[in-house]
C-alpha cells in the first residue's frame, strides 16, 4: 500500500537517522514507496501509484521546503505542469522536517 500515510509512517520509524544525518537529502526515504527521488528536478519525491486504488490512490508530489521563498519557487514549478483548475482541485499540507524546513505536500484524488 503507497500513500503520504505510510510515507510519514515510514520517516517517523526513522526518526533516529534525523540526528545523524547532516541534511535532508541524506536521510534515508522509504524507497519503496516513490515511484521518483529527484535531486534539483520537479518533482522532488513522489508516492507510487496503487494498483488497487479502493483506499489510497498513491501519486502525492512531496516537495521539500526549508525557506519561505521556496514557496515560490514550488508553485512556479507547479504551474509548469499543472493548469490553474487543476491546481484548485489539490489539497495542499506542510509538514515539518527537523532540518529547519517542512514538506509541502500536494494531493488530489485520482481516478
């Protein structure tokens, strides 16, 4: 099962690599659960599709932010890919990361 749930689920059971590890692209991301982990290309990270879509979908975008302007930035590389209607139908969260930043997460319901 794939879903932002089990993503978050994953890092809090790794929390401990958070002390050890100098920066966010260190840290030690459930790889089995992305279907992409990019470095400086859009998108960062992004959760892995269900075959069997009854609970969770999959397909969340995370993108990780450590300055307000990275806000910006984010949304700029959104709207690159995304119409403004498709835009609207996101659900957007932050999420805190212990590096001073947080993870902005973009979900929509797939069909």
């Amino acid at each position: 099962m794939n879903s932002i749930y089990h993503f978050f689920k994953e890092i809090y059971l790794k929390k401990k690599y958070f002390l050890s590890t100098k920066s966010l692209e260190q840290f030690p991301f459930p790889q089995h659960l992305l279907s992409c982990v990019n470095k400086g290309k859009f998108p960062d990270l992004a959760i892995k599709l269900n075959k069997d879509r009854k609970i969770f979908t999959g397909g969340e975008l995370i993108l990780p932010k450590h300055v307000e302007k990275d806000t910006i930035v984010i949304e700029e590389k959104m709207k690159k890919v995304f119409s403004n209607k498709e835009l609207l139908k996101f659900k957007v969260f932050d999420i805190k990361h212990h590096f001073n930043g947080y993870f902005r997460v973009y979900q929509t319901k797939l069909k």
